[in-house]
C-alpha cells in the first residue's frame, strides 16, 4: 500500500498547490479586477469567444469550461458584493443551459474546484463525500497525469490571460466542421425540455441584479450553421423565446441573438460551437456596442 499511498499524496500536493483557472480567476476577480465594470459568464462558449480586451469598460471573464448557470449563479453570489464598479453582466445561454440539470457528469470534479479552489458554498457537494476531501480522488488517474504533465511542461496549469479570456491557437481549429457537427450535436443532447429550474436561476440573478442597478445581458454565441439545423427545432427555439420573454419582462434585462448573426463567416469558428480569437474579437466587439447603447450612464 505505501507506493499507493506515496502517489496519491503526491497527487493532492499537486492538486492543493499548483494553480488552476479555478484559482487563477478567484485571485485576480479579488485583487486585479475589483474595479470590474462587466462581468461575463458561461461555459466555454464565452471562455473561448469573449476577450475581455475588446470592451470598453473594465471587463472579466468568470467564465470555463463546462460552467453551468448552477455555478454562475454561485460564482455571481460570492463576488458581487465586493465589486462595486459592476454595471452589467453577461450571461451566455448555450442550446443546453436550460436544460442542464445540476450535478451532471461535468460536474463530478468540478464541483470541488468550485468548492476548494473558489471558495464557494456548493450545495451539491456531500459533507459525507470523501472526494470533498481529497482533490486527487475526484479525477482518474490517466487525467491526473496528463494534467500534471501539462503543469510541468508548461510552467502552469492555468489556461486563460489574466482577463480571463481563454487561451487557444491554431493548433484548435478543426479543418472539418461537417464531420465534427453529429458528434458534437449527440454530445449536447440531453433530451430535457423542463426549463423551468434554470429560468428561476435566471430570474433570481436579474433580481438580484435590479437591485444593485445592475444590467443583465443574455446572450446566445455564434455557432457553425450545420450544427444550428441539426438541433431539435422546438427546443432550439424555446431557448429563444424564453429569452426574448425575459427581455420583455425586465427593464434591465437585454437579449442579444448571436447564434446565427451573418456577420459570422466559417473562418470565426473554431468548431461546430466555439469562435477562433478573430472570431471572439468579432463577438465581443459587437457585444461591446451593444452593451455600451443599453447602459444608462455610459
């Protein structure tokens, strides 16, 4: 048993001390990025698609990877009272956030990231779980190493600039859109059709927004048209009209439709559903005007 003890004790040093977006973002949203004047989140739709360098007001990106509207509504909790300067925030809503149930397979390590690495109170997370303990029992082993390499040979594990913005290059961008589509469509599928837990998400963030005079912005990203026509219509365009229906019911709510925008050619995607950089600059540039014709004091 000692070898087995010797790895994973080595694995949990690794996992408590080197850092990770997770700690990355919880550091510099506390110390560089008070002043933060927008905030976006989301999953890696906006992680990879919205670069904070392009807007005109102070902006950061909270988003990541396989971020759920469960955990931005967490992460939105735990930091908003220590930044005075937010004036909007941007939610990105993918095919599949409504949908999403909390506590998904995307989560099963995720979760204590949040918890551990962020700080923040996640219900979902079992005080009788041992993974809440120990990081390195939350990934396999394969993972772990591969990480552990990445750390090694880069210097880091973190992949996003220090405005949040993910880090990508061309050695991401898939030549063959038509071919990736079907899998990327079968991965997204969940067959849910019940919104109505992530709306309440929704209307208690815009509440709580209101409150704070905050502007709140949804936003559907650009996505490869196969991959739009390959959604199921019905539930494609219930995300639409719940949306367009919460823009309608509060006055500081803003819904911007990006998914099929023609100002987005081939070449800004990376992939079926993420935007290259040039595509992201495009993105966010038009959300920056976007932004910045809705604020009352601009």
């Amino acid at each position: 048993m000692l070898p087995v003890l010797v790895v994973w004790i080595g694995a949990e040093v690794f996992y408590r001390t080197v850092p990770t977006n997770y700690t990355f973002k919880d550091k510099q949203v506390r110390n560089e990025y008070r002043d933060s004047e927008i905030l976006l989140f989301g999953n890696s739709h906006p992680f990879y698609g919205l670069n904070p360098l392009y807007f005109e007001k102070r902006t950061f990106n909270m988003a990541n990877v396989s971020q759920s509207l469960y955990f931005d509504e967490l992460i939105f909790n735990q930091y908003i009272d220590s930044l005075p300067e937010v004036e909007a925030i941007v939610l990105s809503i993918s095919y599949f956030t409504l949908s999403q149930e909390d506590d998904t397979s995307e989560d099963a390590w995720r979760k204590y990231y949040y918890k551990h690495q962020m700080g923040l109170d996640v219900p979902i997370v079992s005080l009788f779980d041992v993974r809440n303990y120990s990081l390195a029992l939350g990934r396999n082993f394969r993972n772990t190493v591969a990480l552990m390499h990445v750390a090694f040979a880069d210097g880091t594990a973190i992949n996003s600039y220090p405005n949040g913005y993910g880090m990508q290059d061309e050695s991401d961008i898939v030549e063959d859109k038509e071919a990736i589509t079907p899998i990327i469509v079968k991965k997204h599928e969940d067959n849910l059709y019940d919104y109505t837990t992530n709306t309440k998400r929704l209307e208690r963030i815009i509440a709580n927004c209101k409150k704070r005079q905050i502007e709140v912005f949804l936003v559907e990203m650009p996505v490869y048209k196969t991959y739009y026509n390959s959604l199921k219509v019905e539930k494609r365009d219930r995300v639409s009209t719940t949306l367009e229906t919460l823009d309608q019911a509060h006055k500081n709510v803003h819904y911007l439709k990006l998914s099929q925008d023609p100002r987005f050619k081939d070449k800004d995607l990376r992939d079926a559903d993420h935007l290259t950089n040039e595509g992201a600059e495009k993105a966010s540039k038009i959300l920056n005007n976007f932004i910045m014709e809705q604020l009352p004091n601009r």
